[in-house]
C-alpha cells in the first residue's frame, strides 16, 4: 500500500484507480479530504527529510462536487477539474477549487487566492491553494516554475512538474557518471547529461546537482542577497539560485531576504 492510500483510508476515502505513480481518490465530505491531503504532504516531507537523496514531491488537486459514476470508475467535470489541478500543482502544493474552500471555512484551514488560471479543456478556473506548511514567506517565479518558501526552520523549493522530472534524471545521470563510465557508454552518457543540465532551468543551477540538490534546506545552510535587482539564494556556500527582474518582481526581494535574516538570527539567538 503506497503512502497516500494509507492516508486516504485513515481519512474515511475511497481509492478509485491508480493514475501512473499517483492515485484518484474521492472522499464524503470536503474537510476530510483537506486534511488527508495536507498529512500527506507532511508525511512526504518528513520521509524525504529522512532520505534527502532519494526525495520526490507530489502535486495535489481536490474539487468537490458530483461525479458521474460507472463500473467503479468516476467521470465528469468534477473529476476533470481535479485532474486538471494536481497536474497544475508544483511538488509540495495543493491546489483546490473555490467549492472545496466554501465547504471547509471555518476550520482554521488557511488558503491563498491564486486568481483565475487558464487550465487545460476546461478554460479559466478560480484556484486556491492550501498553505499546510507554516509559511513566513515567499516567492513565484514568474513562469510559475518554481516557488521559494521560507517556513521557520527551513527554505523549500517547490518545483513544477517538468522540472522535478529533469532534476530527477540529472541527478540519476551524475549519479551513474559518478561510477566513471568509460568508453562510447561514458561519452554518451556525458553528451546526455550536458544537454539535460542546459535545459534545466538557470535559476537552478549545476552546482545545486552536484552538492546534492534538495527540496528542503535548515536555514542555517541557506543565504540570501538582493543587489542591483537580483535576488541571489545560496545553499552551502554554493553559488545557489539567481533570480532578476525576468524571472520575479523585484519589489518582493527585500521582505524575502529580511525575514530570511530574522529567522537565521533567531537561530543564533536560540542555539
């Protein structure tokens, strides 16, 4: 049983199928699917705070409404709507539709707007995120292809689902380059590795790869600079992630680093 199914059945759900590496799930009331969903996304961040080289993230999408069911199976716009957000939701998020928010208010379950987006064969759809971490601060690149999160104790990146699946093969391949390939294998392998890190994203950099690239990172290890309208956050010393006025507006910088610097002195003061 994979740890999401586990969640769904602590929670009163039904799992419905299998969609590749994740599940449909349908629960009878909106609030018990909230909260399903946000232990699992706890219960991920504590199993990769356990394994950091072996991390994976899941995007979640809860709508509520009534499905057209048939052999077991459940069809219709709300299940779409559903579909359509997970596929939307960065590793770490989960995303939910204003029915789900309207159902659960009341019960000191925090959400953000995120406005009306365009999702896929279904046009534009209000969305609201569900914020299960206890967030400080953050920041959206721009193409919505990652958020930077400070919570009290650490910096988590959530990436989309493109790029988690390219950082995923790189580190495979570095890994696999790491047993010093040789020969046409080891070339290939290289030319490979080569053309993936250049369509990684910049703001994720190489040198992340190779220290061992994490969705989470303590604060002790993390830095943050805003100069000349870029944004530099470092991880280990590393040259880190470099974020200007193309990829987030500038004016969210100076906060970000400031109460990253407030967390990082209460550490100081505490330790």
């Amino acid at each position: 049983m994979s740890l999401a199914q586990s969640y769904v059945e602590r929670h009163g759900g039904r799992v419905v199928k299998t969609l590749g590496d994740g599940i449909m799930a349908t629960f009878p009331q909106a609030l018990a699917s909230v909260r399903c969903a946000s232990e699992i996304q706890e219960g991920i961040a504590r199993r990769n705070a356990a394994r950091p080289g072996d991390a994976f993230t899941s995007g979640i999408g809860i709508a509520w409404g009534t499905p057209i069911e048939e052999d077991g199976d459940l069809f219709g716009f709300v299940v779409n709507l559903a579909q359509r957000l997970a596929d939307r939701a960065r590793g770490g998020q989960i995303l939910v539709s204003p029915s789900v928010v309207e159902r659960t208010a009341g019960n000191g379950i925090p959400y953000l707007h995120l406005g009306n987006q365009d999702l896929n064969g279904l046009g534009p759809q209000e969305i609201h995120e569900l914020l299960w971490r206890d967030e400080v601060a953050r920041i959206t690149t721009k193409d919505g292809r990652l958020n930077l999160i400070l919570t009290q104790d650490a910096l988590v990146m959530e990436l989309d689902k493109a790029v988690q699946e390219k950082v995923q093969l790189v580190r495979k391949l570095l890994t696999e380059r790491a047993g010093r390939r040789r020969g046409i294998r080891g070339f290939l392998l290289n030319k490979t590795i080569g053309l993936l890190e250049r369509r990684v994203p910049q703001m994720v950099d190489r040198a992340l790869f190779q220290a061992g690239f994490g969705l989470e990172h303590p604060l002790a290890d993390v830095t943050a600079s805003f100069d000349r309208n870029i944004l530099t956050v470092r991880i280990h010393r590393h040259r880190g992630i470099r974020l200007g006025p193309k990829d987030i507006d500038p004016w969210l910088a100076p906060e970000f680093v400031a109460k990253l610097n407030q967390l990082r002195a209460g550490l100081s003061r505490g330790s």
